[in-house]
C-alpha cells in the first residue's frame, strides 16, 4: 500500500487507538498493530514488523516510568533470560523473510489468542511465589511490596532452565513478527518460574525493549523499517500507551476486560482465518 | 541481592536512563513528523534542496539534518530511539561490575556482545 500525505494522519489515528488499546487490555500496542496494518490496510508484513518493533521499544522505555517509582522488577533474572529472548530474536529476525506470509499469519493469530486467553485467566492478583530458601544458584531472589498482604515478600523463582527456554522461542516470535512477545515471557516467569505476577509483568516489560533492540538492526539492514510507516505509527501507539496507562487505575478490571476481550478474538479470528487462506 | 538498596539505586537509575532517551528521541520524531505536514518529507525548512533517498534508508543523514529535513529529523530520531536499549545494558553492566557481581557482568557482557552483533555485523 502506498502511503500519501493523507494516510500520515490516518495512520497517527489508528496507531494510537492501537496503543490505547494495548494499554488498556494488558498487551503490547504491536500485538494489535501488526495485524491492523497487514490484514486491515494490507502492508506487507515485515514492514509492519519494522514499524511495530520500533514501537514496542518506545512502549517498553516509556512504561519504565511507572516502574520508577514501583521498582518491581528484578534485574537479574531479566538480564540472564535476555541472554535466551536476544539469542532468540536474532535468529527471528533474520528468518523471517524466509516464512510464508500465511504462516506467519497463523503465529501471529495463536499469540493474540493465548494473550487474549491469559487475560481471562489472570483474576487472582498474586499467584504463589515460589518455595524460599531453595538453592539459588543464579542469585536471582528478591524482594517486593505485596499490596495485598502489606508487607515485603522474599520470592526465590523455581525452574530457571524450562523459563530460559520458553524465552527463546518468545525471542522468536519477537524477531519474526515485531512485537513484543510479552505473554510469553509472563507465561515464562509467573507460570513456570513462579515469580510473583507483579515482578514478572514488570521484568517481561523491561526486557522487550532489549528483545526488540536485537531484531531492529537486522531489521534496518533489510530495509524493514520505513520511515514513512514507523514515525505515524510509533508515535500513534507511544501517545495511546501513555494516555491508556493514565486512565487504568480509573478502570476497573472488569470494565477493561469487558471491552477488550471480544476486540482482540475478533482480530485473532481474522488473522487466523487469513492464515488459513480465507479472505472475509 | 534483588530488592536490597544498591538494586533499587541500580533499578532507578537505568529506569532513569530509559525515559530520558525515549523522551529526546520522541521529540525529535514529534518535531520531523510536524514538520513534514509543513514542507513534506523531503523538503526542507530552510529552503534547501535536499537529496530524497527511499524512507528505508537511514544512511547519509548528516547533510540532510543540517538542511532540515523532516524525514532525517525523525530518522535521527527512530535512530536513537532504537539505541536506548543499549545504553540501558551498558549502564546494567557497569552497574553490576561496581558492585563487583562477576556472575552478572559476564551476562551482561553476552547480551551486550549479541546485540552489538545483530546491530553490525547479521544481515
């Protein structure tokens, strides 16, 4: 699709309901970008990739903010998984042009629909963390503030080995597709490693950035980032995510979910079906 | 140890580091997106005649900045946008050698390396 000066503003629209969107339901603004952007306006798909990428980066720093004054994620853990998402998302990224566009497509529909799933599923506030005490032979425990208990909480993550290689596949679905891959890494972090939900929302959003870091110059050098594309769209989702986040604690988790559930199965739907070769 | 007083300072600090370099670099894609709805893309705001390469390509920005021109603004800017991360590992190693974590350093140094790989030198 060409762009003209008219769709510059058309795309700054779309791409901050997409950040809105995001913000709002728990996901990456890439996550509803890349399909509005392939199956909606009919880009090519790694075009979307390269503006979507640029975009997760800028979300990913930015959210930073909030973690500022929380300091909920665990530096250590991140640093030693991002050695598995980096790994990942190099061999992503430089395959990716090497995938038929409809497979893609079909990893791409299974993601929205296991993010859109795991935000059903995540009503308990603080899943167990894991036993205390344990050996921690990589010194990743840590402490945080439980809101709901109201006092410090020691946590030790269990299964540092299956975690690590959940995150080299969500490194490689980072670098195939442009997003962020961050239910992956929670699902990693909260289901395997058993780190309290907080810490690994927090720590999965801190290493994106650094994933996506690592498909951008492979990225670049194949000419996947268009400028004309990436500036509206990362802008877009970066305004969205920021005004999102703004209006999450005025929310309630059932009005949020309420409104973005059946939106993100409907592009799943769509972007599965198109997968499969059927056009609606 | 995570949670202890030196991981907080470490944590706020790259933290810190991450918001003023997506602050700068969105303001300079801000700046070069506003001002192509001016003199477009390729023009320039001083007037000048400006080469206008394809919007994929990142290279020889320097002439084009110095004449102004939206698309190498927001280029320099996507740019720097996309080095952020960099520095924030950079900044997590040093901060682990001060507190002489060799285990960390060593981790920090390999995603580093991998980066800087991906960045120079895969195609």
């Amino acid at each position: 699709m060409p762009i003209t000066a008219g769709t510059d503003a058309a795309l700054f629209v779309i791409s901050l309901g997409a950040g809105l969107l995001g913000a709002l339901g728990g996901v990456g603004g890439g996550l509803i970008i890349v399909p509005v952007l392939t199956v909606g306006m009919g880009f090519d798909i790694h075009l979307a990739a390269g503006a979507s990428i640029v975009s997760v980066i800028a979300t990913s720093s930015g959210a930073a903010v909030a973690y500022l004054r929380e300091g909920w994620a665990n530096i250590r853990v991140g640093m030693l998984l991002q050695v598995a998402t980096v790994a990942g998302a190099i061999v992503g990224a430089l395959v990716t042009s090497e995938v038929p566009t409809q497979l893609l497509l079909l990893i791409l529909g299974a993601v929205l629909l296991l993010s859109g799933g795991m935000q059903l599923l995540r009503l308990s506030e603080e899943p167990g963390a894991g036993p205390v005490g344990g050996r921690d032979r990589w010194r990743l425990s840590g402490r945080y503030f439980s809101i709901r208990l109201q006092r410090e909480v020691d946590y030790t993550p269990i299964a540092v080995v299956p975690g690590f290689v959940v995150m080299i596949v969500a490194g490689i679905i980072s670098g195939l597709l442009g997003i962020g891959s961050g239910a992956l890494k929670v699902l990693a972090m909260d289901g395997l490693m058993r780190l309290p939900m907080k810490v690994s929302s927090a720590t999965s959003n801190f290493m994106i950035g650094v994933t996506a870091a690592a498909s951008v110059g492979i990225y670049l050098a194949r000419g996947y980032v268009d400028a004309r594309l990436t500036v509206p769209v990362t802008l877009g989702i970066l305004v969205g995510a920021v005004v999102g986040a703004r209006l999450l604690p005025r929310l309630t988790n059932q009005h949020v979910r309420i409104i973005f559930i059946p939106v993100l199965l409907i592009i799943a739907i769509e972007v599965l079906l198109r997968g499969l070769g059927i056009n609606v | 140890m995570s949670g202890q007083p030196a991981d907080e300072r470490l944590e706020r600090g790259l933290s810190l580091v991450l918001v003023v370099g997506v602050i700068i670099s969105a303001a300079l894609i801000a700046a070069g997106f506003a001002a192509s709805f001016a003199v477009g893309w390729t023009g320039s705001l001083l007037g000048q005649a400006t080469s206008a390469p394809p919007t994929t390509d990142f290279s020889a920005l320097l002439p084009r900045l110095v004449a102004l021109q939206p698309l190498a603004i927001s280029q320099l800017g996507l740019l720097a946008l996309v080095l952020t991360p960099f520095v924030r590992v950079a900044a997590s190693l040093l901060a682990f050698a001060f507190e002489r974590d060799w285990l960390y350093v060593a981790i920090s140094t390999a995603v580093l390396v991998l980066l800087l790989l991906s960045l120079i030198a895969l195609r």
